[in-house]
C-alpha cells in the first residue's frame, strides 16, 4: 500500500503549497484545509506521515486528520478515482482479489462509548488538582500517557515521545456517543495546555452535547470546567464550530472577562452585530473566568442571568466594559 501512496503523494503534491519531502515517509506542506497561517506564508503544519502500512494526513495547526484517501478525494477527486482504481487492479481491494472493499455504512457511525482509562478520581495528582478548583473529578479521565492514548482510538501523533500526563475530558454528541476528548495539561510547563482530539470530524467541537436541553437557553462557555459551573451549557473545545447550523433556538455566548484583550473584545463585537445574546461582566468582577470566579465565592448563575445583553444594549454595555 505504502508504494502506491508515495506515488499519489508526488502526483498531488503540485497542488499543496510548499510541498517538501523532510524524510522518508514523512511530508510537508500548507494544510488546504485551514490555509495555514494566515501571518506567514512560509508555515508548513500539513503532514503525510506513516502509520503501520498506509499514510495519514494531519494538520498541526488546524487539527484536521484523516486517511490518505479521504484526503486525496477532497484534494483531487480525478487523482482519487485513479487511486482506486490502481488498488483494485493490485489486488488490494475489490471482490476476488485477496482482499475485500470496504463497507460503507448506510449511517454516521457509532463510535465507542466507553473511555477505557481510570477516572480522574483514581489518581492523587489528577483528583487534587480538580478538587482545588472546585471540579468533580469523577466527570473526567486520567491518562499517564496522553499521546498514546489517543492513537490506540485513531492514529494522530506521529511520535509519542516526550508523552506526559493529561486529564482526559471526553466529549458525547447527543446520542452519548463518543466523538472527541481533550486533554488538559495538569502543569504550567505542560505546552499546550490542551490537546483535542476528534473521532468524528463531522462533529461540532462542543463539549456537553450530551447534557444540554435545546427546549431552554443554551450557554456557550470558553472551556469544559467552566461550563460545570452552569446549568444547561456547553463549551467551545475549538474556533472551528458555527452554533447557527445546530438548530438551537435561543443560546448565549459567556466569553472570559478580560476587558484589556483587544481579540476577546473583537469576538464579543462580531458576535453582537450577529444579533446573538452576550454576557458582559459587571466591573467589579475581576476574575477571568468562571472557575475563577467560582473559587472567588461568586454566585455564577446569577451573574450570567443578571448580565446578559443584545443589540443597542450590549454595545453599550461593552462600550463601559472594555478596557483599551
């Protein structure tokens, strides 16, 4: 298989921008999926890299990951078709040739619902630090190797070296079906300090699908811990999730207080001029976020129902509020 990949690598590699081969079975190039860095034209984060006996395409910058043929039909679907068919004629698919084609369900697939980990409440280091911020760590997972973990359930990271600890927090669609987990780093040196991951690329980055009823308002918070602390609340685990194609009737957007952070104050602009509802903090609330705000004593719930804003109103509101 992997020979065959190598050559549809090279044919379709003059349509992937500062395409380079860095090693053997390892590729890089702009991800034509999220343009990369829009700041530097020169950023490569796309990557072809081996993973048992095919390649797999993954975004450093975007996320994205998929199989090499996923990747080349959303690239080249002339190239793909010829991909298919060199395959069939190798005899490494079709009927009668050694190996069968793959069945393409008439539905989205189930995914595991099971985290095969130890709850968080399991492990000191984990349950301290979840206990200290106020968190139930019965709700998340531990993983002493996070990297490895992930690629026991999708194949991800090219290398697991360097490979340290993680709380898990793992992500339901509505059917309770696992899409995604995030892992939290559980110190400061830990970069980054979230990795996410999705089973599912078709589903939304949310976590808390699986809690939420669409029959009353809806919170969308910055971060799955904050969104313990409020009723009837999901969390964004990524920038790429547009709520309007979910359905939901009435939603209000909680951004973290930082009225001196010119993006934040940019984000809460654009989402006010889409008519949507916004939650803008009283001045004397000087925490970030809400767990901090929840370790401070602060009664969340009322904040947020006492705060919330649209239109002429929260233009206003954020007028007196922001800081620069």
């Amino acid at each position: 298989m992997l020979y065959i990949e190598s050559k549809y690598i090279g044919l379709v590699s003059a349509r992937l921008e500062k395409f380079k081969k860095t090693k053997d079975y390892l590729y890089t190039f702009r991800c034509p999926y999220c343009g990369d860095s829009k700041k530097s034209k020169n950023k490569t984060r796309g990557y072809f890299y081996k993973y048992k006996n095919n390649f797999v395409f993954k975004c450093h910058n975007c996320g994205m990951s998929k199989g090499f043929s996923k990747f080349l039909k959303d690239t080249d679907i002339v190239l793909h078709a010829q991909y298919i068919m060199e395959k069939y004629k190798e005899g490494l698919s079709g009927e009668h040739r050694g190996v069968e084609d793959p069945v393409l369900p008439l539905s989205k697939p189930i995914f595991k619902k099971k985290v095969k980990l130890p709850l968080a409440s399991t492990n000191a280091k984990a349950s301290d630090y979840l206990k200290k911020r106020k968190l139930n760590p019965t709700k998340f997972y531990y993983a002493e190797g996070f990297k490895h973990f992930c690629n026991i359930y999708k194949p991800t990271f090219e290398s697991t070296r360097n490979d340290n600890a993680r709380i898990v927090i793992p992500m339901y669609d509505e059917n309770k079906s696992l899409i995604g987990f995030q892992g939290r780093a559980l110190y400061a040196f830990q970069k980054p300090k979230y990795l996410t991951v999705m089973l599912n690329e078709d589903s939304p980055k949310l976590y808390g699908l699986d809690t939420i009823n669409k029959e009353k308002p809806i919170y969308i918070v910055e971060g799955p811990f904050d969104s313990t602390f409020l009723e009837n609340s999901v969390a964004m685990c990524g920038s790429d999730v547009d709520i309007r194609t979910l359905g939901w009737s009435d939603y209000i957007w909680v951004f973290d207080n930082e009225p001196r952070n010119r993006e934040n104050i940019n984000r809460i602009n654009k989402t006010i001029d889409r008519g949507d509802k916004v939650i803008i903090w009283p001045n004397h609330i000087v925490e970030k976020d809400i767990n901090d705000m929840v370790l401070s004593g602060h009664d969340v719930e009322n904040l947020v129902e006492s705060n919330t804003y649209k239109g002429l109103e929260a233009k206003l509101k954020l007028k007196s509020w922001k800081k620069v």
